[in-house]
C-alpha cells in the first residue's frame, strides 16, 4: 500500500492529497496487469466503475480502431464514463506488458469534483480524429511538408473565452487543440493542458483561456518537412506545433499524431520519464527503454536518418538532466560555462553503437584552478551517469571529463591560433571537433550557450582550417578492391568483415564537413552540409553532393538495418558486416556508392594537388 500511496503521490491530481486521503485511496486501490494487445475495456462499453492510472507500460487510447493517444505512467483514464455516467468513448488497450491502478468511482469521485467538465475533457481526447480512408494519414509523413498534414482548420479562439466554452468548441470541432488569440501573441491551449492545469491543478472551468494557456505558442512555416516538425516536439517536450504560412497567417495545428504511427511513439514516452527523473538511477531506468525505441521505429519503417536524429534528441535530454544533477550536486557554477555535443550526437546521427562525445567552455571571469575543478567534476558526474545508463562517453577520450576538451574561452583561442605552429594530429582532431562537429547543448545562464558559442566559433574563420578539413577528407578511403570486391579485415574475429563507418560513412561525412565549411555553412548534418554545398557555387559539384547524399543515405540504413538486428539478438551493437550475407542488390548498390565516393575523393585530390582548392 505504501508504495501504491507513494506513486499515486507523485503524479497529478493526487499530489494534492494530503497523506490521510492518499493513505485511504491507497488502501481501495487495486493493481491489474495486462499483456500487450489486451483490451481494457472496449469501446462503447457499459459505464466504467473505475478511474485507471498507468503505473508501468503503456495503454493505448482508440476510436474506431484508430489510435488517438499514447499514455505513460502517471496518466490517467477511465474518468469521462465513470463520471458521466455514459458508456465508454473510446477503446484502451495495453500497448506493451502494462500495470494498471484501479480506484473506484465512490472513492475518487468526490476529489475531482467536475463531473460536467471532465466529460468535455474526455470528448476532446476521442473527438473527430479518426477520419474516412480519404483522411488517412500518408504512408511516410516526415518526409511531407507540414502544411500537407493538416487535418482540420484551426480553432481560434478569444484570450478572455471561458476554458468551459472553449472545451466546448473543441469537441464540436473534433480538435485537440485550440490556439488563443492574445493580441499580437499566439497561444495554445491543448487537451493535456486541460488535464494537467486543470483537473490536476484544480482551476475553474469558467477562468479564461489565458489563464492557462502557452503563449507564445512555439510554431513553423507549413514547407518544413514533417520529421524536422516531429524531432522539434520531441526537443522541447511537446505534442502540438501551430503551423503558419510565409505571410504569418495560422494554417493549423499539428500534433504527434499526424507525424508518426502510436506504435512508434516510445520517443514521446522515454523523453517524459527522463524529464521526470530526479537521479541517475532514475535515468539509468528510462534509459533502458533506448533500444526498444529504436527496434520500434525501426519496424515502423521510420527513414534512418530520422531513427538517428530521433535517437540523437532523446541523448540530448538525457545528457542535459545529468547535467542539471550534477550541477545540483556541485553548487553555482564559478563561471558561466556551455557543454557542447560533439561528433554524430552534434549531428544527430547517432546509432546505437555510437559514444557520446562531449566539450566543455566556459567564461573568463577568474578562478583560476577552483573553475577547472568545478568543471572537472561536473564532467566527471555527467560521463559517470552516461555509463550507468548504458550509454558509454568516447573511448578515444573525446569527452568533456578529458582535459583537452574542457577549457576556459582563453584556452580554446589560444590553441586554435596556435593551429598553424602545431598542426599535431591529436591537436588538429580536437580543433576540427570543437569547430566544425560542435553544438551547445546546456548552459548555465540564460543566453550564455549562443554567446560562449559564437565566441568559440570565431576559430572557424582560421586560414588552415579548410585545408585541414580537405585532408582529413581523403584521410578515409572506401573499401573498394582491385578484385572488384570489398576490401575486409584478413585476420582476427573480425576477418571477412565489412567496417561500414569507417569504410563507407567517415568518407562521406568528411568531405561533408569539408564541403558545409567550404561553402559558408558549417553546422547541421551531413545531409544539410551537402545540400548547402550543392547550392553554393564552386563548394561542390550538383551531381556529386547528390551522389554522396544518396551513398550516406544507403549505407546509413544498412548500418541501422545490421544494429537493429543485433538489438533483437541481445547482442552489442557494432559496425562489421560481413558483405556475404547480404542480398545481391543491396551488395551491388554498396559497391557502387563506394565507388562513388572514391571518385569525389579522387577529384578533390587533384584540385588539391593542382592548387585549384
């Protein structure tokens, strides 16, 4: 019972019980389990007698046949019936092994107390989504723009309308959403919001909309791609984005459910439970849940890249709340200090085999020694969390807790105008690393990521740095044979195997490098490099940014494709793949794409040579 009042205690409504009433909802509460697939109670069932919370696993919400919602633990359900009175709107069915609490409609009746507004709460969740087959979401909406995914208008509404009538409307118009008018300020106000600020928080149903809305409401142009759309929610933890037209005018809403299938929606449900946690024992829990996400996006025939970045952005939260407990740990910061992400994390192109390489810059504002060491330990706290969770920092050292990658803004000047005296290849790795592969990921204060970052990046204007770049481009060459065949390890447990990254995408992603910096545009992926090669005149050739577009894209899948199934085995995932397994077709296109990127590298090198670069 105690660890019963315990969970319930800690998620809304409940943690407004005092410990009496929790004791006593505890004692009537029932656990249940379910198998994956099993149905709670079906749609249009008899009147539910009980309110449901999520304790592990995940239910899935349904209107006929399609689903609407994905809950986690803590998330409530059941509550629309058990009030009203009326038979059940919607199907719950457990998504995975799932435990469920149950407290009865005697009990907890009195302490929500909004019988009327609840039922409009429940509508909102069930209303309208679930259209005609001409409604059907597209096979792959990540790779539509965001204006194409738009089911309904938007609903606008006054900043002054009673939340009562604007939960109304919602549910005549069968939206889960609806976008305040406040001025020249855009709000939104969504049915979680109606969950969470109001039935948990105890607001009145007739305060107006601006009491709890969000404002200003995040939102994007309607030709942003849906994955870049679907990776923004999941970088700031939301589900709903306003997409507006190139002349500002409100276009409508989009939520997780236009943008990706529920049984691929683990991202949504990791990303809260790494938000919640409160140590790293808590993190090293939610983490747990990294390669199940990445098997289910995978079967949800989600692109790899955007398995990648997905991946990436779920690291990014996870590396930023152990950031935050060890800054708790540590005290206030001496000085003001960003932590970088380096390498694929920087990216977002991490895979499962991949470390987490990290940097660290901070302020000169003094200190001295006792800086350094504050930094230290934060860095020290941060890699010894990662491991805990599974996620191992740089074998080669390329991490904040090294010395090499943690120093003050002075520091990093210093070494990168010492880059034509030193030009050291453990110098020049980690110079190319801090300027051309970095990306702030926290920050101690307010405005102090941009502005430490800007200051850092002032390196990349160094007259060798490009140059560099360009021979560390061809340093990499693919594993193309005279024989017409791959060239594979000859001895050891690796022999007769393919190294895929550093065969086949260290090449590309290099000379993407070389290419983004060439062309005036150092950050984003490597996609993103290539495509602002392709339109700068004289960076890179048209046709060979798109050959080595579609090459990284191949090989990139072939990689997931080859880690996924290692996942499925129970096996650590690792980057050798034995050419012979694989089906002709993909075997040939691997040949070519590496053929491909030999003959960009090729020319490279002649203009290198010739002086034309």
């Amino acid at each position: 019972m105690e660890d019963i009042a315990s969970f319930l205690g800690s998620h809304p409504p409940f943690d407004g019980l005092g410990a009496g009433e929790l004791t006593r909802v505890a004692a009537v509460t029932e656990t249940e389990t379910f198998p994956p697939g099993k149905t709670i109670f079906s749609e249009g069932a008899g009147p539910v007698e009980y309110l449901r919370v999520v304790r592990s696993g995940s239910v899935e919400i349904l209107h006929q046949g399609q689903v609407l919602d994905l809950l986690g633990p803590g998330e409530l359900f059941g509550h629309a019936s058990m009030l009203s009175g009326l038979p059940t709107g919607f199907e719950a069915r457990a998504g995975e092994d799932t435990v469920c609490y149950r407290i009865p409609a005697d009990v907890i009746s009195p302490l929500l107390a909004r019988p009327d507004f609840l039922r409009f709460i429940a509508r909102s969740i069930v209303s309208g989504r679930a259209g005609g087959p001409e409604r059907a979401p597209p096979v792959d909406p990540v790779q539509r723009r965001v204006a194409t995914l738009i089911r309904t208008p938007p609903l606008l509404c006054s900043a002054d309308e009673p939340i009562r009538e604007a939960a109304k409307r919602m549910t005549a118009d069968g939206v889960s959403a609806v976008l305040v008018q406040a001025g020249r300020t855009l709000g939104i106000v969504t049915d979680r919001d109606l969950r969470s600020r109001v039935i948990a928080a105890g607001a009145s149903p007739d305060a107006p909309l601006a009491a709890i809305m969000t404002a200003p409401a995040y939102t994007v142009r309607g030709d942003v791609l849906g994955g870049d759309v679907l990776l923004d929610m999941l970088e700031r933890g939301i589900h709903h984005i306003p997409v507006l037209s190139a002349a500002g005018e409100v276009l409508g809403v989009v939520d997780d459910d236009d943008l990706i299938a529920a049984e691929a929606r683990k991202p949504f449900l990791l990303r809260r439970a790494i938000g919640l946690a409160n140590s790293t024992a808590d993190l090293a829990a939610a983490a747990t849940g990294l390669s199940p996400m990445i098997i289910a996006l995978h079967d949800a025939r989600v692109a790899a890249e955007q398995i990648a970045a997905i991946r990436s952005v779920v690291l990014d939260a996870l590396t930023r709340r152990l950031i935050e407990l060890a800054v708790e740990q540590a005290g206030a910061p001496p000085a003001a200090f960003t932590w970088f992400a380096l390498g694929s994390l920087a990216r977002r192109e991490a895979v499962p085999s991949s470390d987490v390489d990290s940097a660290l810059a901070w302020a000169d504002e003094g200190g001295g020694r006792d800086v350094a060491a504050y930094m230290a330990q934060v860095a020290r706290a941060v890699d010894d969390g990662l491991k805990a969770c599974g996620v191992p920092p740089d074998a080669h050292g390329t991490s904040a807790a090294n010395p090499l990658f943690a120093r003050s803004l002075a520091a990093w000047h210093a070494a990168t105008q010492d880059l034509s005296q030193n030009p050291a290849r453990e110098n020049a790795i980690i110079l190319v690393s801090i300027l051309t592969d970095s990306r702030p990921l926290w920050a101690s204060a307010p405005g102090a990521g941009p502005a430490i970052a800007d200051t850092l990046w002032q390196g990349r204007s160094h007259p060798d740095l490009l140059r560099l770049l360009a021979r560390f481009a061809l340093q990499f060459r693919p594993p193309t044979g005279f024989l017409r065949d791959f060239v594979v390890e000859h001895s050891g447990e690796r022999r007769g195997q393919l190294d895929i990254k550093h065969g086949g995408l260290t090449p590309i992603v290099d000379l993407a490098r070389w290419a983004g910096m060439a062309a005036g545009d150092p950050g984003g992926s490597t996609v993103e490099r290539l495509r602002a090669a392709e339109a700068a005149a004289g960076a890179l050739d048209g046709p060979d940014a798109r050959t080595l577009t579609e090459a990284f894209g191949f090989i990139l899948s072939l990689r997931l494709d080859h880690q996924v199934e290692q996942l499925r085995r129970g096996e650590a995932p690792d980057d050798f793949i034995d050419p012979k397994t694989l089906d002709p077709l993909p075997r040939s296109y691997l040949k070519e794409a590496f053929r491909a990127v030999a003959s960009v590298q090729t020319g490279l090198a002649t203009e290198l040579s010739l002086g034309i670069r």
